[in-house]
C-alpha cells in the first residue's frame, strides 16, 4: 500500500513520455506530408512549364511551315534577283528553325501518341520540303506555267492536315498535362487525407497532454482552433481557388489561390454574394448540381479589375446547413484558352495568305484582268456547268491587229496603254455578269460566253469589236485603218459535244480565217458537216 503512489506516478510519468513521443512522430509526420505536398506542388509546376514548352515547340513549327509557304509565294512574285536570293536564304534558315524545335521536341518526354502523331507531321511535310527546294531553285532560274503548277499543285502542303495534327498534338499534351495533374491531384488529396487522420491524432494526443498540464482548461476551445488553423492551411496550400458559400450564396471561406485569381483580399468578398465573382444567378448556380453531379463546367470569372476571365468550376452540395453549404472549387483556364484562340489565328492568317496570293497568281499585272491561268480553270468549271445544265458554251478569242507595227512605230509604253484600253473596253461590254474575260497572252484576248449559241456570241463579238474601234487609237503603221482594230474568231459547242481542246482549236480556226480575210472582222468556225456560214463584217 505504501508503494502504490509511487507506482502511479511512475505510470504518469511513463504516460506522458509515451504521449509527447506520440505527438513528436505526429508532429513529424505532418511535417513529412506537408513537405512532400510542397514536392509535388513543384512537380505539378515542372509538368506544367514542360507542356508549355511543347505547345511553344510545336506552335514554332507550325509557324516555320505557313512561313515557307508564303515565302515560295513571294519567289512567285518577285523578279528582283537580290530579293530573290535573300528569299531563297530564308528557305534554308526556315529549316533550321524547324529542325531546331524538332530537336527541342524530342529531347522532352513525348507519349507514344504524341510520337505517333509527330512521326506523321513529319511524313506530311519531309517530301513536301524537298520540292518546295526544287520548286525554289525552279523560281530562281526562270518563272514558267509549270513551275508555278508546280508550286501551286505540290510544293504547297494542305494546310488542313497539317492544322489538324497539330490540333491533335495539342489536345495530347493537354490530356497529357490534365493526367499528370489529376495523378499529382490524387496524391494530393491522399497527403490531405493522411494528414487531416493524423491532424486528428495529434490534436487528441493534444488534449490528453494538455488534460495533464492544465486540468482541462479550455481544452474544447483549443483543439477547435487547432483543427480550423490545420484546414484552413490545407485549403490555403490548395492550387486551385477554394470557396465556401452559405444557403444564402454568402462567400464564408476564401483560399489563397482565390485571391490571386480574383484579385480580392478575404476581407473583400466575406459574407459578399457569390456572384460578386462568378456573374451567374447563385439558384441557377445551386440548381445545376442536379444536372451536373458536381462534374466541372466552364463558366468566366469576374476579377476585380472588372475583367473576365475563363474557368473551371465544380460545386459540390455538401448536405451541412449552414455557412459551409456549397463547395466551389474553381481553376483558371486563360492559358488553354489562349493557346486554342492562336491556333485558330495562325490557321485563318494561312488560309487568307492562300487566297490572296491565288488571286495574285490569276490576275494579269499589266491589264489587271484574269490571265491564261485563270482562264484554264475557268473554262474546266463552264465545261462541268454546261454538261450538268445542257446549255451550250461559246468561246471568243481577239487579236488586235498589227500590233506588232504599233509597237514599233509608237513604243512599248503606248503599246502597254492601248492593251489596257482595250481590255477594259472587252470587260465593260460584256453583257452578263457570268461573261468571262482573260488576257491569253501578248496582244490576244479569249471570252467565255455561257449558256450562249453561235448567233448569240457572234453578235457579242460584233459589238465588243465596234467599241474598240470606237475607241479611235491611232496606228499610223496599219494597212488596214488609221486606227486600232481587232480580228475575232469563235465558235460555240452544245454541251454533249464540249471539249476544251476542240472548242479552242475551232475559235482559233476562225481568227485565223479572220486574219487572212483582211483583219478588222468577226469570223465564226463553219463545221464540214454543218448548214452554217462563216459571218465576216
């Protein structure tokens, strides 16, 4: 009886030790999460600067792409030969520019998806380069028909493909970044879990140790605060925006992330209405989580400088009435929006450069009208028209008359002027908007007339020749008039008949029994086998 005292204190003492013990390891252990959480906050931030880098790389390459393009497009255009060799160097420095951010590419850990789609970019654009060289030293030495075929038929690559692999390559590494961070994610929410257990540990061990310090003073109150100071680190450390509203959308809680998203300070937005920062009706807000279960949407952010700016939410109902009702937990997605809106950007900005230099490539420089070129794809569209409507096509081809002389006699200056007039004179009489007009090269002009028979198009060759003969320009040189004149041979072919080469071929017949009949007169081509004459004025 007289030890027992003594045994019990023994007990405390040893009770205690045990307890603080306790509390040491839990104390380190929370430690030992809270700096491993840190780790994987750093990881989180390494994946993302790595996805930026590939979505730089590959943006880079892209870029090198619709600028050889548009560098060929210009070799087209140019006849300056110093301008011509510094934009042929950019070909080669185009290259290494791509080569450069493949390598960047490649020494970044890809997925075998983003290898597969990058080993098909690749096969898309490696023949494509070589011929854009053949095509480049083509364009250096002589501009032909051919090269520009060419140019216009291989050595441009279909941007279409190339846009969506690269879309495609983008949405990999954006599916790639959304795993890493929901596995980092993962981990997270285990650390918390871990920690919020061992928290709980901690502050019961705390209570007990404080019973024996203090005699239970104020034990309640301590381990509450203990407990709110332990979450609302947690909460704090969190990456995304954290916010609690009440049953009345009145913002209760208010992480440090939200602050750097919103702009406001907790002060700010306490007990201020949610849609303070989310401009959104909080019923509507609190009704969506029947249709949605919580899964995220993308809504926009009201900061506090007033402006918008795209996000991801997920509100959860937590069933506790009271100031913690709903859950908002929120993530800025400016960046991928951003990324999507320059992807789009650099895809219209080569489509429109596509188009511009098209229409530069079929517009005659001297006369400003379609030149041969466009009217070889014209005519292979009127053919396809007139077989589908089975109307007749009539095709009219011009020769001003000693033109040669003209030159001779005047100067290729006034010879340039006069080709210009009479262009003008042949597309502003033309009667239909359908009618077209192109320059087929030298002093000779071709219309093509749809839906037009020989009487028709003979009577728009009679006046197109009457206006340039109004027209009055003195040639000195002629044999035939005092002024300028031209000699017109068409033909039209029904639509079963219509073949491009014939319909050219019997137009030029008849401009050539024009010519040898005396110039200044419309002829039309007269089959074998047909009732009709040849009409001459």
């Amino acid at each position: 009886m007289i030890a027992r005292p003594s045994i019990i204190k023994l007990g405390n003492k040893v009770y205690l030790i045990t307890l603080l013990t306790f509390c040491f390891l839990t104390g380190w252990a929370i430690y030992y999460i809270n700096h491993k959480s840190n780790d994987l906050y750093k990881q989180a931030e390494s994946s993302i600067i790595v996805m930026q880098q590939k979505s730089h790389s590959i943006s880079e390459m892209a870029q090198v792409i619709q600028s050889r393009s548009i560098t060929l497009l210009k070799m087209l255009n140019e006849d300056d030969a110093f301008v011509l060799d510094a934009l042929y160097q950019s070909l080669f420095h185009d290259a290494a520019n791509f080569n450069q951010h493949l390598d960047d590419l490649r020494n970044t850990d890809l997925t075998p998806q983003q290898y597969a789609t990058l080993d098909e970019l690749l096969s898309l654009t490696a023949h494509n380069a070589s011929v854009q060289m053949e095509v480049a030293n083509q364009l250096v030495d002589r501009k032909t028909y051919a090269v520009t075929r060419a140019l216009f038929d291989t050595a441009l690559p279909n941007q279409i493909p190339i846009n969506a692999l690269i879309r495609n390559f983008v949405v990999s590494l954006e599916k790639e970044s959304a795993t890493i961070l929901a596995e980092l994610q993962t981990q997270l929410d285990e650390n918390q879990q871990i920690s919020i257990f061992i928290t709980t540990l901690f502050g019961l061990s705390a209570m007990l140790f404080l019973y024996f310090l203090l005699s239970r003073f104020k034990r309640g109150e301590q381990i509450l605060a203990h407990r709110k100071i332990a979450n609302d680190k947690i909460i704090d450390s969190a990456t995304d925006a954290i916010i609690m509203v009440n049953d009345e959308g009145l913002i209760t809680l208010y992480n440090h992330a939200a602050t750097k998203l919103f702009g406001y300070i907790p002060s700010e937005v306490t007990n201020k209405p949610i849609d303070l920062l989310i401009p959104i009706n909080f019923e509507k807000l609190a009704s969506s989580l029947i249709d949605t279960n919580g899964s995220h949407q993308e809504l926009y952010a009201r900061q506090k400088n007033k402006q918008l700016t795209p996000i991801q939410i997920a509100v959860t109902d937590t069933g506790i009435n009271g100031s913690n009702r709903y859950s908002l937990i929120i993530r800025d997605i400016s960046l991928n929006k951003e990324n999507e809106r320059q992807i789009v950007k650099k895809s219209i900005e080569v489509e429109s450069a596509r188009a511009k230099y098209k229409q530069l490539s079929e517009t005659d420089a001297l006369t400003l009208i379609p030149n041969r070129r466009a009217y070889d794809h014209r005519l292979a569209d009127e053919i396809n028209t007139a077989k589908r409507s089975g109307h007749s096509l009539a095709l009219l081809l011009f020769d001003i008359d000693m033109f040669k002389q003209y030159n001779d006699h005047y100067g290729h200056n006034l010879g340039d002027l006069t080709l210009k007039k009479i262009a003008t004179a042949i597309a502003e009489t033309l009667p239909r908007s359908t009618d077209f007009v192109a320059r087929f090269g030298g002093e000779e002009f071709v219309v093509l007339l749809p839906a037009t028979d020989l009487t028709g198009a003979y009577e728009v060759a009679e006046r197109i020749r009457l206006k340039v003969n109004s027209l009055a320009i003195a040639h000195e040189a002629s044999s035939i008039e005092s002024n300028i004149t031209i000699s017109v041979g068409l033909t039209a072919m029904p639509s079963e008949k219509l073949d491009e080469n014939e319909l050219f071929k019997q137009a030029d017949e008849a401009l050539y029994v024009a010519k040898a009949s005396g110039k200044n007169r419309t002829k039309a081509f007269k089959s074998s086998n047909s009732n009709n004459h040849l009409k001459s004025v």
